[in-house]
C-alpha cells in the first residue's frame, strides 16, 4: 500500500490584523484626523502598532559630495521628515520593547494633488480628464520606504530594520482618494511581528 507523500504549505500570517477597523493610534499629528481613536494593541508582548505622522515626506539614499570625502543627503527635507516620525512613534510605543524578530508593514505616504491636476475658471474644482490617479513621480517610493525605516530603527520600534520581511502594504496616494489616505501630507504606518502559518497536507 502506497504511503501517501506530505506537503507541508506555509502561508504569512500575523499576531493581530494590521488593519484594527475605524481610528489610529494617537501620534503627534493624529489629533487632524477625524476618526475615533482605537487602540488595537493585545496586552504585554510584542505589540502590532498603527500611528500617523503628518508632514512632508521625504526620501532617502540620493546624497551629493559637499567635499573632503563627506556626502550628505541631497534633501534637506529628510531629518525633519525622520525626526516627525521617530518622534510619534516614541510617543507610540509607550516605553515598549522593539521589536525584536521578523516583522511585516504597511506604509502608505499621502500627497496633495497640484493644482495643475485641476481645471480651471468655474470647474476649478474639477479634475482634468488627464489627470493621474496616483503621485507618480518623485520622490521614489523606495526611497521614501528607507528614510521611515530608519526613523522606526531610531525610535525604538524594531531593533533593526532588516527585519521587515514583509510589506503587505507600501503605497503612494493622493490625499482622501484612498482607504488609507490621510487628509493632508503624511504617512500611516502599521507594523506587526510576522507569523509564518503553516500545514501538513497528505497528497496521492
């Protein structure tokens, strides 16, 4: 009698839903937000986050040479986008340990549309029939990913952040035209240790 073979199928997983419904947790900007405030957070252990931080986001990783061997970040934007961010998620994390294993994330960054995307005269208020659905174009969206993962390593979030194996979530948008746009300039942020989930199957 043929043994039946064993197939082992690993999916992702998480600890808690990245996605805990209606409000966010309070950071330094949230209090724009209309929402109701909900903390999604399950007790003492590691701790799925969500936070906003509001503000201009900006990349990282395009440096200029201002000489002697020295580089700097070509964007003078970058450490007050790093310091907003580290500083709600501080605030955030309440005096939580980091995270300390595989972690998966969502970053979705909110733009504001540019007036040229609109029409003008009495229809000022309308788009352009030409008008893009999302910001495509800079900043990058990789680089603006590693300027609020270093910020998160800053803050104390996760130890590190090679870390993050998993974005479920890693987007641009144009503000209020998308479940996790914000109303202004921004990035909502979920993070949640990573759980791989995984069965045994009897094939044949």
């Amino acid at each position: 009698m043929k043994t039946p073979d064993r197939a082992t199928i690993c999916t992702s997983g998480h600890e808690s839903d990245l996605r805990p419904g209606p409000g966010l947790l309070p950071g330094r900007g949230a209090g724009a937000l209309e929402n109701a405030l909900e903390d999604p957070r399950p007790g003492p252990g590691p701790i799925p986050l969500t936070f906003v931080t509001l503000g201009k986001p900006a990349p990282q990783g395009s440096k200029r040479h201002v000489g002697r061997g020295i580089m700097v970040e070509s964007s003078r934007h970058v450490k007050p986008w790093r310091d907003a961010v580290r500083s709600d998620a501080v605030e955030t994390m309440a005096g939580a340990a980091p995270l300390d294993g595989p972690v998966e994330v969502d970053m979705v960054f909110t733009f504001v549309r540019p007036k040229s995307h609109y029409r003008t005269g009495r229809n000022a208020h309308l788009l352009r029939d030409d008008a893009p659905t999302r910001p495509a174009t800079i900043p990058d969206l990789s680089k603006l990913a590693r300027s609020t993962e270093d910020a998160l390593k800053d803050a104390g979030v996760i130890r590190d952040d090679s870390l993050i194996v998993e974005y479920r979530r890693l987007a641009k948008v144009f503000a209020g035209e998308d479940r996790d746009a914000l109303g202004s300039p921004g990035v909502l942020i979920r993070i949640a240790p990573y759980v791989e989930l995984c069965e045994v199957r009897y094939v044949g």
